[in-house]
C-alpha cells in the first residue's frame, strides 16, 4: 500500500497519529490557510482539525498518483464548521514529494474564497476575496493552532 493510501485511508477514520508517522522530521506543510507548517506543527495541524470534527465530518479520496516520490490526490471534505455551524464542502488537490516513504513536502491547493463563502456566509461570499479576510483567517487559524499546542502537551 502506498503512501497516499495509508494517509487517506487514515484521514478517514480520523486516526491523525498514523497520519503523523507519514511525514518526515524535515517536513513542510502548505495549503491556503495555514501557508508554511514544519513536520510538527503540520502534525499537531492534523491532530486539533480531526478532533474538533463533528460527527459528520467525512472525505472522499481520489487518489491519481502513488509512487515512490509523487503523490497527487484529489479529495473533498464534507463537515460543519463549528465557528459557524454551516456545512461546508471542500474541493482539495494535494502534492506531495516523498522520500524513502515519507512525505517531505505537501502542498494543498483549494478555493479560499469558495471555502469561506461555504464556511462564514454572506461575510465571506462578498469579502472572502479579500485580503484583509484571507489575512483573519489566516490569523484565526494561526492563533487556533497555538493555542491548541498549549493544550496538548504531548505532541510530535
């Protein structure tokens, strides 16, 4: 089983641990909220995200490449967000570089305006383009992730 496999295969069941082993120590972690996390923030990223996920949280994985070094998925995220209890339906595209079966690099890709006019409403239909609002929830995000390490006290 490849790498892509394992990883969605445990972002399925929310197993954020497994999902953790599969990043190398040098890792790096981008998408278009949380623009540049290391291995460990990257892990803690993935373990605060699936245990805030309410029951109907879901993923679907379309995995289009498996290989020793490349990975690309295409995935969707099905889940209420709990700031604002609208559901939201994220359409992701992930690359990653791995090496000697470990992601090295990945790199998620989706709409940011999409997400936030799913996610805040009408706040984030109008403005969610916008800098000074990709900014917040850049910073929102950002601050979340601090403080949940702070919480946490035995992460990777």
């Amino acid at each position: 089983m490849g790498v892509a496999a394992r990883f969605y295969e445990a972002f399925t069941v929310r197993d954020h641990y497994t999902m953790g082993l599969l990043y190398a120590e040098h890792a790096t972690f981008s998408d278009p909220v949380f623009q540049l996390l290391n291995a460990k923030g990257t892990r803690l990223m993935w373990q605060m995200l699936l245990s805030r996920a309410e029951d109907d949280f879901g993923i679907e994985a379309d995995i289009l490449e498996d290989g020793p070094s490349r990975v690309r998925v295409n995935w969707v995220a099905q889940y209420t967000f709990s700031a604002t209890g609208r559901p939201v339906k994220n359409h992701v595209s992930t690359q990653m570089q791995l090496v000697a079966g470990k992601i090295v690099r990945q790199e998620d890709t989706f709409s940011l305006w999409r997400w936030s006019s799913q996610a805040l409403g009408a706040k984030g239909s109008l403005l969610g383009w916008t800098p000074f609002v990709r900014n917040k929830i850049r910073a929102q995000a950002a601050a979340a992730l601090r403080e949940y390490a702070r919480k946490v006290p035995d992460h990777r």
